[in-house]
C-alpha cells in the first residue's frame, strides 16, 4: 500500500505527544525492569477505547471506560507487574493513579486513561507508583517513547512499538503505537495492552469506529494460548495538531485512515503472535474458498488454536491430520471432501492434503519449510469466496515452563 | 452407591463375551507392541454407540454407523497405529477388516462393529490386519481382553479396563468395557475409543438411551488438549444372557443401569484425564451455585481447557487469578462478585479467592496441595443451584514432546 510507510518511533511520533518509562518497582523484587510509564498530550486529544470480554475485569477498565464516556483525554498511565484485577480497592487505586498522573501533568484526573497488567488477585500497593510517578514528572519526552514501551512489558522478550506516516486531506499524518502481548492473548475485541497516538484530527466516534474496524481482522484474529485477559485495553489518542481536516463521518479519509491502522495493527498482530510465550515461530494460517467470511474466521482461529497443531508446528511435523481435524470440529460447514492444506514458509510450499485427503509427499522437503520461524498454514475449502487469516504461534516446553510458575 | 461392586477383568467379564489382541504390526515400526483386537460374543448381541461430532470422520465410523443401523452387533475388530482417516480407499479396507472378522468369527460382516486410531492421513494396508486376524483366530478368550485393553493403547501409557457388577430384576448383571484415551480427548459426544459389554438383557433403543445420558457427564467432561479426534467411538454390546427380563422401557432397571454406567464411565473419565498425554497430574473441577445446570458445565469445562489453568497446575501455582480468568471468558452469565475459589487435594483445602477477590493465603500450604497428584479445584458461585464436575490434566514439558513430532 503506497498511502503507507512505516517510519521510526512509536507513541510519541505523532506530533504533540510526550512519554516516559521508569522502574517504580510495583512488585517489590523488581529492581531494574521499568514497569510505570506514561505518556501524555500538550492538548486533551479526542480519544476511544476497545476493552477486554471477560466478565472478569481489572478495576482499570472500569475506571478507563468511565473517564472515556466523553471521548476526551490527554493521558495515560500504566503499570506492569500487577494486573489490579479482582482486589477489594481496585477501584480506588486506579483512581488514585489518575490523580497522581493528573497532578504530576496538570491534567483532569477525568482525561487519564489508566491501565495495568500483571498477575491478578493481590492488591496493588500505591506507594511504589507514587514514586515512579514523581520519578516521571518533567522527564516525558520524544525519546522516552521507547522506555515506555518497555514499561508494558511482562513475559514479552521483545519491545513493540510502530509508528507510520500517512496523508490525510493533504497533510502528513502520524500514527504511532506501543504494545505489550505475549501470553493469555485471544481472539476477543481489544486484545492485549496497546497505546495508539496520532495527531489526525478525528473526532472520538470515528475513532471509535476506525478502533473496532481494523482491530476485528488484526488484535482479534491473533491466539497465542486461547485465553482472554482480564486486562486487555486498546486506547487511541487523537491530537488534531496534524492539521488535516477533522474526520467527522466515514469519507475518504477516514476509509484511509482506517485502511493504514489495519495495515499497522495487522503488523502489531504478527509481532504479538511470534512473541508469544515460549514461541519459536510464527504461524499465519491463511483460509480461503469458505462458504463465507464467518466460516473462515471460525475455521482459521480453530487451526490457529489447537494445541495439537501448535505442537506438531514446534516439532516441525507436517501432520496434515491435525489441520483436518481442526477444521472439523471448528463448528463450521465444510464439505470435509474439498480440503486442500498446504505449508508453506521462505524455503519453499508444499501440498499435504487434497480434496480431504492425506497426500504422500516428501518429509525431507517438509521438514525443510516447517524448520523456518515463519510458517503459512494454507488451508483451501473450495466451497465459496469466504477469506481469513489467523495469526498464532507453536506450543513449546517453554510455554509451559513460563506458565507453571508466573507469580514468582 | 451400595448398587454397585467394581469386580476384576474388562470386556470379558460378562458373560458371553471373549477378546484377544496380537501385534499385527499396523506401523511398520511396531513389532512388539499389541495393535489389532477383536471383541466377539457367542450371540449377537443388541448393541448402540455414539461417535464423534468431528466433520472429519475416519471410515471406520461410517461403516459401523451402517453396521449398528440394526441395533446388533456380535463383534469388534480394533487397530491402534493408523487412524484410517482421509485415505481414499478408507471405507473398503473398513469393511474388508468388518469382512476378515466375519469369517474369523463365524459372524454376519454386518454384525462386525470396527475402529482405528492413530495417524490420520496414511493409508491403511490391509495386509498386516489379514495377518493380524489371522493369528488372533481361535485364540479369542476370557483372558485375551486384557490383551485387546492393550492393543488399543496408543500414547497411553496405562492400559484401561474395568468390570462391575450391579442387580437388576433379582439377578446378576455385569459390565466391563476397556478404553484408549490419551489425546485428543475433548467434551464432544463419543470421546476416545471404547467397548462396553454387559450380559444384561436390554434393548438396543435403552441402550443408546442410557449411553447418551450417562455419557453426557462422564466422557463429555473430559478435556485433554480441547481437540475433538476424528476417530471418538464408544460402542456398547448386550448379550443377555444374565436372564434378567428385558429393559425395553425407562423403569427402574433401566434406572438402575444407567446409573452403575455413569458410576463407572466417571471412573473412566478420570483415568483418561490422569493418562492425557504427558500429564503428571488429575484435575477436578466442581463448580456449585451456578445459575443453573448448562452454565455450571460450561464454567467447569472452560476451566479444565485453560492452558493457562493447566500450566499452573503443573507448576503447583495457586494461581487463583487463572481460574477466575477462565470462569470470565466462559461465556457463562456470572456474577463475579461471589466467586469462591478452592483448591483440594489429599494434603488439604485452601480457599484462594472469596467473592471474587484474590485472598492473602498460606502460600507453603497451597504448594503442599498442589504437589499431589489429583488436584480439585472446587468454585461456588452463589448464584443458583446449577453444579457440574469436569476432569482434566495439568499441561507439561512431556505434552509437547509427544506432540511436536507424533507421526515418528
């Protein structure tokens, strides 16, 4: 897409925005990650938010959803390392988090996003954020951007931050991004913690809009373990300083506006899939010929999903029999007598099964494509124009290893 | 339940009934490991089954759904090493194996019930089966069903059988039945391979019946890896010969019956989740209080599927955040507010969460739980009357091995 390039930077790319990271040492035997950052905006911005399903929920969302009823805010605070859900005063210290960003910043405590991730049912101490806090206060900057980004971080091995230039009604428009994934990323609205910052001018319902259309076929057809967070927050930040004409209805400029966040968000996706915990490689499992689009995402998320192909794609093992199987318990109608699977990856693509049958071919050619870290799942129904695509990542001793003792 | 005496032996231990099993080298590989059975009652015998819901089904389904279409059957012939899936000859070699046991047996090829497992996608050869049958004519007695309880034996690494005696109408009525399970076993009518037999005298519509219904909350509630295989049967045969009137309507017998099998098949349902594949550990999960019945599975079994869950239990984590996570996503309508989570094993009780707030525990207490071999996790919900009880297993370094590369 050439109304689209990926530049340098990450939430504070966007003109207007500033953002920090420090280690304020939220669980008390962390002394050197940083885990509270915060980022902030030289004006309210127009603001939206896509928020976790569970019925379990961090007292951040309900604090974060209340503050974003009027569509404005100016900035955002977070924490790693606790994720204050289910605690007797959640409520209160995510409020007190607000405050202590509205003071350190001279914002509304109202137009303070607050968000949080970590491990769920111990109560967050608020001392140690208060002292990250004023250990932030006058550092956010441009370069700080970066050290936020590593705030957010739990079990992630890697730093997430994007940032994409764009023309909106003739001005040079940035989107930029941070985000933290690894486990417990499914595929439900607002997966994972992310920050969006921009500095389009759109007002907080197209945001809203632009949110749910492009996070549906990037953040919500990503699974790395199947289970959904109680914490996940997609937040977008809108500054205006752009200077675009203000994107107030579904014009062209929106349509581009959402097109570019698509492309970025999917970006975002596959970075979240291949950083899954424990995950050596990425799997895109691309499903087409599906009596319709419903079909192929339930049928591209079922692959994605099963423990028993995640496992065969960490060993390597072009087991057609597991991308069947997949297939027909997703819930979706296929004519089981049309399915073709392929595998492919940079060494190469090879077809394992036609027309729903195991196809003899060769292992040494296999073994060769499925050894890559990046793997396409190509699953082909024959059965009508449905299209989608999955993004997960194998089952490893590792996944294991990091989950059976998280809390310590 | 005072009903029922669980006796020694398997699917030999009614009367009428004989079996075998030999090794018939089905994987080239094999040479020592038994893998083709056959089952055989000197009567035919009314019969049912329930298989799987898989759109993906192996051959040997369809042809013993023909087969059972009269409600007789008088013999089983079983492979383990090939799931006879996805192979384009697959319905012929099925009913070329229904027709070797028929002349082996003497028996209708009709009246012959058949099921594979293993890999799905290769062909069958029949040739080691004629050879198999061949060696296993004439040896088919009341100690072979020990060894057909082996043959059917994939990634398990304990062979299962059982035997109970109950009463019904004044006489003595015995069932047995032998199973496979391991992986793949998911909450979908009909999971993992296994023959029941019984000399009770009972229709082939009571006995469907009773499957369904007790079925529904033993096998239906276990879920190893959450995939649903394509090969899940569970065939029942009834000789009649204990001489008790015929069950041929919903009375108390018929009560009577259903209730030793849902004792029974729970037991079952237990050793098929303590034997998932590479599990240390059996877990329980009873959920009471739900709003009613339908949610109380659907809580139960979305704990029990949580890799997350599983993870910490091989962890001995108790992590009481998973489990509320879990009860979240369900789908479930709870209030989270009055969730109780507790964890049992035979060290002890803890209780981790109290309506729905993460507790401050013993936490060498909880670990000294948790070291044990069979774990419950037990959650209350104040909400209702609905309760439900799922096993499952923890998630280990040993299930991605034996799933990274199964078909070698």
């Amino acid at each position: 897409m050439e109304k689209l390039k990926f530049i340098n930077g990450g939430v504070t790319a966007p003109m207007g925005f500033t953002a920090q990271g420090v280690c304020a040492s939220i669980k008390p035997s962390n002394t050197t990650k940083r885990d509270l950052a915060m980022i902030y905006c030289e004006k309210p911005c127009n603001a939206a938010a896509v928020f976790t399903k569970n019925l379990v929920k961090s007292s951040t969302i309900i604090v974060s959803k209340k503050h974003l009823e009027n569509g404005i805010a100016q900035a955002v605070i977070v924490n790693s390392g606790n994720a204050n859900a289910c605690n007797a005063d959640g409520i209160e210290i995510a409020e007190a988090m607000c405050k202590l960003a509205s003071e350190a910043l001279n914002v509304n405590a109202d137009d303070v996003i607050v968000a949080s991730t970590g491990v769920i049912g111990q109560p967050l101490p608020l001392e140690p954020v208060k002292k990250g806090v004023e250990a932030l206060k006058g550092t956010l900057s441009k370069e700080g951007g970066s050290n936020a980004a590593e705030a957010i971080m739990t079990t992630d091995t890697i730093k997430k931050e994007w940032a994409v230039e764009t023309v909106l009604g003739g001005k040079k428009v940035i989107i930029g991004g941070i985000a933290k994934g690894s486990g417990m990323i499914h595929i439900n609205m607002g997966t994972t913690l992310s920050f969006v910052t921009t500095d389009a001018a759109i007002s907080s319902e197209m945001l809203s809009e632009a949110l749910k259309e492009s996070v549906e076929v990037s953040y919500n057809m990503v699974s790395v373990d199947g289970d959904t967070s109680t914490n996940d927050t997609l937040a977008i930040m809108a500054s205006g300083l752009a200077g675009n004409e203000m994107i107030c209805t579904k014009n062209e400029d929106y349509k581009t506006f959402v097109e570019v966040l698509t492309v970025a968000f999917k970006e975002v996706a596959k970075k979240l899939a291949r950083d899954g915990e424990g995950a050596t490689k990425l799997l895109i499992c691309k499903v087409d010929g599906a009596k319709d689009y419903k079909s192929a995402v339930t049928i591209s998320k079922s692959i994605i999903c099963s423990s028993l192909v995640k496992a065969a794609m960490f060993g390597a093992d072009a087991n057609c029999g597991r991308i069947l199987c997949a297939v027909g318990y997703s819930g979706a109608d296929v004519d089981v007598n049309k399915i073709d699977v392929s595998y492919k990856s940079a060494k190469g693509e090879i077809l394992v099964c036609k027309d729903g049958l195991g196809l003899c071919f060769d292992e040494d050619k296999a073994k060769k494509i499925l050894l890559e870290n990046e793997i396409e799942i190509l699953v082909s129904l024959g059965d009508g124009n449905g299209s989608a695509e999955a993004y997960g990542c194998d089952l490893t001793y590792d996944y294991v290893k990091i989950n059976g003792d998280y809390r310590t």
